[in-house]
C-alpha cells in the first residue's frame, strides 16, 4: 500500500488522502484537494481510481467527489444518514464495524456520530482516518445541524473501547496524531 496526503485548498485546508494498493487499486478519502493533484498521483504511481470513501459529508471533505466520480467511475462510500442528511447519492453504503477489501488493503468503518448524524472513521492497517471526530489535542465541532455533544461524547467512547494498538490519527484538519497521545492527552477523550 502507498499512503498519499493531500491538503485542499483555503481556507479549510482539508486533510485529503489517496491510497493505491497491491494491484494499483486506489481510495480516495475525503477528496477536497485539486483534481488535478490526485490525477498527477495516480499517474506517477500507475494507480486507478476506483474507490471514494467519506468520513461525513461537510462541502470541505466532498468538493472533487464529482469530478473523481465522473472522470474515474470510481464508487462512493458513506454512511446512510449523512447521505440523507447532505442529500447525497453514494453508491455503496458503510455499515458500522464493516469492512471494505481493495486490493491488499482492509478498510474498518466504524460509525461516530456527533459532528454530523453519519459521521465515521475509517481504519485500514496502521491508519486511522478520523474526519471531525477527532483532532490532535481535540474534537470536531458539535454545534452544526445534525450534531450533537451527547453522540459525539459516546462516539469518542466508543473508540476507545475498539481501537487497538497505537494506529496514527489521520484527521480531516490541522496535524497528525497518535491514538495512545490522543487517550493520553486530549481532555476529550476522557469524557
């Protein structure tokens, strides 16, 4: 597996992620970066789109889903309820605790709702993409329609219950983490 990170442009500047397999199979995750950036990628590395996966669908994690979609016919993954919440077509739904093989790579998606009502992360190997559930040092935010501090403090309980290991956090804004830093030191984590 190749890992890629990619940052969209101002002013969210999005964590975006490209991850080709074993077989040149690629995963975008959260695309908001340029189009152009992820096709310069996928040439270097002779990978093809295949797979778009969303942690939730806020416009700053979805704004090259289309032109991927279209220029790739690549599927899109995403929860139900932020399909309905953001009035989106995917063409796959995750479930909770599911899995998704592409190529050598394994996919976990595990449902934290709180920043909106179908947000996940997405674990694969030593990596975990956490959209705006979970930041370095802190959390998404709850006060958006569709949030909520009370899921959001059982999303966060829930990781801590499933998550194994020290996987590095991946998170849709600002700096990388780890998950043993994060229990450590985020005081919502200990909520």
């Amino acid at each position: 597996m190749q890992a890629f990170h990619l940052l969209a442009p101002p002013p969210y500047f999005t964590n975006c992620f490209l991850l080709i397999g074993s077989e040149g199979h690629a995963v975008a995750i959260d695309p908001a970066a340029d189009v152009a950036r992820f096709e310069e990628l996928l040439n270097e590395n002779k990978g093809t789109l295949t797979h778009i996966f969303l942690t939730h669908g806020h416009m700053d994690h979805v704004s090259s889903v289309e032109p991927l979609r279209e220029k790739y016919g690549a599927k899109l993954y995403m929860s139900e309820a932020d399909a309905k919440h953001f009035s989106m077509q995917p063409d796959e739904l995750f479930t909770d605790f599911g899995t998704v093989a592409v190529d050598d790579m394994t996919f976990t998606t595990i449902f934290t709702p709180g920043h909106t009502p179908g947000s996940l992360v997405i674990q694969c190997d030593g990596l975990l993409f956490t959209g705006d559930t979970l930041f370095a040092g802190d959390i998404g935010r709850t006060d958006f329609p569709g949030g909520s501090m009370e899921e959001m403090k059982q999303s966060l309980k829930k990781l801590r219950e499933n998550i194994e290991g020290d996987p590095q956090v991946l998170p849709g804004h600002e700096e990388f983490s780890t998950f043993d830093r994060e229990k450590k030191y985020n005081p919502y984590m200990k909520l």
